[in-house]
C-alpha cells in the first residue's frame, strides 16, 4: 500500500501543475449551491431508503458477506486495492470487518443519488422531484438490486459509479477534465471494474448532444477515449492486476479472434439481459423511453432527419456499447452486478425525455412565438457581458452563479440556437446546441 500511496502523491503532483483548482472549488461549490440541491438531494435518499426498506428489514448475507464478516479478506485478488483499503479503514482492530449494515448501504446510497444530481444538474439544468424519479434507473434498476444486496460490497460498487460520472462536472476545462478522469477511473477500476461502462456512456451523450458540430463531437469522444485507455494501461501495467481463476479474468480476446470474440459477447450481453427482464415491466420502461427519445428528434430537432439519426446513433452505440470494456473480455462476467452501463443508458434517456417534453409542454405564450425563448434572458445576458478574448471566454463558460443552475441543457438537445446568440458566438470553446448544423 505505501508504494500506492507514493505513486498517487506523485501523480497529485502531476495534477497540480495542470489543474486550476480555483475553477474546481467554483465548479464545485456552483453545483452544490445550485438552488434544491439540499431540499431534492434528502428526497433522492429517502426514495431509496424506501424503495430498499424491505431489503434492509430481510437483513441477511448475501453471497460471499458471511466471509468477508468473519474472515481477514480483501479484494486485493480482484485488483480492487481501493475497495480494501476502505474496508481496512472501517474494520475493527481484529479480524473480520464491521457489520454496520444497513449504513454502509445507505453510504452506498448517498453516492448514487450524488451520480444522479449531477447528470440532472449537466443534462436537465435544474434540482426537481420529477428529475430525481426520472434519474431511478441508475440505482433501482432490477440489475443494480444485486449491487445494493451486498452488506459490503455495496458501498465500493456505488462509490465506484460516483467516480465514473464525477469527471463530467468539469468536462468544459478540458485539463481538469483529463486529469479528474483519469485519477478518478483509476480508484473506480481499484473500487469495482464494471462502473468503466457508465463513463462510456455518458462520454457518448455528451459528445452526441452536448457539441456544436462532428468535429466537436469527434474531439471530445477521442478526449473521453483517451482518458480511459490512459488509466486502463496504468491500472493494466503499473498497479499490476492479479488475474483471477474464479468467475472472470482479465484476459483480452486474441488479435486472431477479436472481431468474433467480441460479436459472441455482444450477443451473450443482449441475450442475458432479454433473459433477465423479457418478463418484467422494466423492459416496456426501456421500450417506451427510447420511443420517446426518438420521437423528441422528429418532432423538436430543428432538421428532423439529421436529430433522428442521431438519436437513433446513440441509442445503437449505447446498447451496444453499454457492456463496457468487459465486451473485449475473454472471459467476462455475465452476473446482474456488471451491468453499470445499461443503468446509465436508462438514465440518461429518462432524465433527457422528462426534460424535453415538460420544456415543450410547460412554455408560456411568449415561449411559444419565440423558439429560442427556452434559453434565459438572466443567462443570455451573463454570456453577452463576458470578455471577448479567447482566454477569458473559456473561463467564463463555466463560471456560473453559485446561486443558479447551469443553462438547461437538455431543454435546447433539439432546438437550433440563432447564429448570433451569445452562445453560438462562444462554439469554438463549448456549446450547448446539438442539431443545429
């Protein structure tokens, strides 16, 4: 642990020579000082608390937690030396860890919702009940219930999610950006390895939808795909993953065989979760949102071709992309638990629907005469005060009001931005417009 403990000193280093941590404390402190986020952060804990109140009440061990109650054990044998190092931290003097469950579920908790707000807070723009109930996939999806069962566990798989999304707060400073992804998906492949899913995912949406043109689009997946091979080869070389002959290994599929290794996984992945849902209602949940997020294209999308064919992109990438990194596995892991990315697909469209259809429906009159009314006057006016030079427009971006939420985001996914908006002037830093080229 001391040769971990140097190294993350030393890339801390590294971070502070790139990173402006002033624009981190503001970013920071803009997102929890955004208006609702205490008031809808406790109504976020407490529907889990009640949607999990009889897994709580059963109390019982859930796979291998009787070991890991009585016995001296890590995950240092699945390379989750950041998971262990949590659980030293909470153990008792002896041997064994602490039974303190249900709170270290409902610490697991506290993450999840913590993941939710912030994807309400870049895709939505505003803290709401109706967002929080919209953001449930990610933590009360059928497959996710395995994660919240494990006394211990639970706790690293969320925090695990917590780290794959957290990035994404700063993804407008692209140093910041860079340097948080790659530190923060090291501890999230040294907390539970299959949350790498949802960091593509979201990679994918906001390279969909939150970028002016392709070549914008291309950059900042190209970034995102970086920063992930970046710390998989770190993780991979330097911290050294100890192989395991139980369930899973992390051996890729030969160069020979990749192409239909990695057409059997995709299949195996789209059959076992056919398998596990085909007879729940959460599939007809799926079902209708992408309709919906399809039907938000043709009906809002200012070139209705191009913003179906984009919907319709993502939702081919995401699904298939939605396994993560474990598609290249020679032998991946087909339990419940794995399947982080499918959460945050659900997501992400449900979160991106509500927000489409109650701006659409919602609009005043002079909303209506006006498409570009969506935006703020209050907002508008912050970016036609900003400094002209480059430099200072690409400060300004994210400077928000500590008081405020950041512009709607998902209110404009499908509606042309005027060529002579203030943000349309800004497109070469960052844009939130999607279908308007």
């Amino acid at each position: 642990m001391e040769r971990y403990s140097r190294a993350f000193d030393e890339f801390r280093r590294i971070c502070a020579r790139f990173c402006d941590f002033g624009t981190i404390h503001r970013i920071s402190c803009d997102f929890i000082t955004a208006p609702n986020f205490t008031k809808i952060f406790i109504w976020g804990v407490a529907l889990y608390l009640i949607a999990l109140f009889a897994l709580f009440r059963a109390d019982f061990y859930y796979n291998d937690d009787l070991k890991t109650s009585v016995m001296d054990i890590s995950w240092d044998h699945n390379s989750r030396y950041f998971a262990t190092f949590v659980l030293n931290t909470l153990s008792t003097l002896g041997k064994g860890a602490i039974d303190a469950s249900p709170l270290l579920q409902i610490l697991g908790i506290v993450f999840v919702v913590l993941s939710a707000m912030i994807l309400l807070y870049l895709i939505r723009g505003k803290f709401d009940l109706l967002g929080v109930l919209a953001s449930l996939p990610l933590g009360l999806s059928p497959h996710f219930l395995q994660n919240l069962s494990y006394k211990f566990e639970s706790l690293f798989m969320c925090l695990a999610l917590f780290l794959a999304v957290l990035p994404f707060l700063f993804q407008k400073h692209t140093r910041i950006f860079c340097a948080f992804s790659v530190l923060c998906l090291l501890l999230m492949f040294m907390s539970y390895q299959a949350a790498n899913a949802t960091y593509i995912i979201l990679s994918l949406y906001f390279a969909l939808f939150m970028r002016a043109d392709f070549k914008q689009s291309a950059g900042f997946l190209g970034l995102c795909a970086l920063n992930l091979i970046i710390a998989s080869l770190i993780y991979k070389l330097t911290i050294t993953p100890i192989p395991s002959n139980t369930y899973s290994t992390d051996a890729i599929i030969p160069p020979s065989a990749f192409f239909n290794g990695l057409a059997q996984n995709l299949a195996q992945y789209f059959a076992t979760i056919f398998s596990d849902l085909k007879q729940t209602p959460y599939i007809w949940l799926i079902a209708l949102n992408c309709a919906l997020f399809v039907g938000n294209a043709v009906l809002y999308g200012s070139r209705r071709i191009y913003a179906t064919f984009k919907a319709a992109l993502f939702l081919t990438l995401g699904f298939c992309a939605s396994y993560g990194l474990y598609l290249v596995l020679e032998s991946p892991l087909w339990e419940p638990r794995a399947f982080y990315g499918l959460n945050a697909l659900i997501a992400v469209i449900c979160i991106a629907n509500i927000s489409l259809l109650f701006c659409h429906s919602e609009r005043s009159e002079e909303s209506q005469k006006n498409p570009f009314a969506i935006l703020s006057e209050a907002n508008l006016k912050n970016n036609q005060n900003r400094d002209s030079s480059p430099t200072a427009q690409n400060d300004n971006l994210c400077a928000e009001s500590t008081h405020s939420a950041p512009p709607p985001l998902a209110k404009i996914i499908f509606t042309k931005i005027p060529p002579d908006s203030a943000i349309s002037l800004n497109r070469k830093h960052f844009n939130y417009g999607v279908f308007s080229h």
